[in-house]
C-alpha cells in the first residue's frame, strides 16, 4: 500500500507542476505530511 501512496503522490505532483524547481516545494510538503520525510 505504501507503493501506491507513493505513486499517487508523484501523480498529484506531476500534474499540478510541470518540472523543474517549482516541483521541490510540493515534494517536500508531501513527503512531510505523509510522514516519510521529516524538515530537519
């Protein structure tokens, strides 16, 4: 299931930025709030 959380994430990310570094801010917000990343 993490899998497919994953993989819908970067969906969701793809299709509301399309590359470069307008993309950093939203994988960072994803990847916290899903808790697989932490700010520090």
């Amino acid at each position: 299931m993490l899998l497919l959380e994953l993989f819908w994430s970067f969906v969701k990310i793809g299709f509301t930025s399309f590359g470069g570094l307008s993309m950093i801010p939203l994988i960072s917000s994803e990847m916290i709030s899903h808790g697989w990343m932490t700010a520090h």
